[in-house]
C-alpha cells in the first residue's frame, strides 16, 4: 500500500480525476485502470492536454499508459519531481520524452502549489 500523501500529489491525483470525469461521464476509483474504465485513446489524448495546460508544462503521452490509474500516475509524476535524483524519470526507458527542461518546468509548478 502506499503511504498517503498530500500537496502535489492529491492536487494532480484531483486534477486527473476531473479531467477523466470529464470524458467518461463518471467518475472512477484511484485504482481502476483508466482504459479499462473506457478511457479511449483519443480521451486520453484530452486528459493528457488539460493536465499539461493544468501544470503549465509538457511531458510524453505515453506516461498515461505507463501508469494508467489516477493513483499510479500522480504517485509516479509527484515523486519523480519532488526527488530529481531519484527520479525513474532519469533512468526509464520508455520517458525518453522528458527533456531536462519539461522536468524542471513541473518541479517549479508543483513546488508552487506546495506553499
């Protein structure tokens, strides 16, 4: 089980909760697979654009994929920002996509949205 967090982490778990209620009409458990729960991949391309716009920074479309729960995906996103050395960012094959750049411009949003 992983431990409960706050800050970052609940606000894009929260964000992306909205942004899939929006396209499916419902909303869904932290834990349910997003495209078992009918997130198709043109919603998918939806949530990936309002959570980009939401934190004001890019990051590769395949991350949804990788991590396709509300949960896994805010878990992985939060921590990969909040400890960059650390980070399975630097060190994930399949996130080739996030330039030095787009991971500090999400460490700067989130660090804001901490204070």
């Amino acid at each position: 089980m992983t431990p409960h967090r706050s800050g970052p982490e609940r606000h894009l778990r929260d964000t992306l909760a909205e942004l899939v209620r929006e396209q499916l009409g419902t909303p869904i458990d932290a834990d349910r697979s997003l495209f078992e729960a009918g997130l198709t991949s043109v919603a998918a391309l939806a949530v990936h654009a309002g959570l980009q716009r939401s934190i004001g920074a890019e990051f590769p479309i395949s991350t949804l994929f990788k991590y396709p729960t509300t949960r896994a995906l805010a878990a992985f996103l939060a921590t990969a920002l909040d400890e960059p050395a650390a980070a399975p960012l630097d060190a994930a094959p399949g996130d080739a996509g996030w330039t030095p750049r787009a991971r500090r411009e999400l460490r700067a949003q989130l660090r804001q949205r901490k204070g």
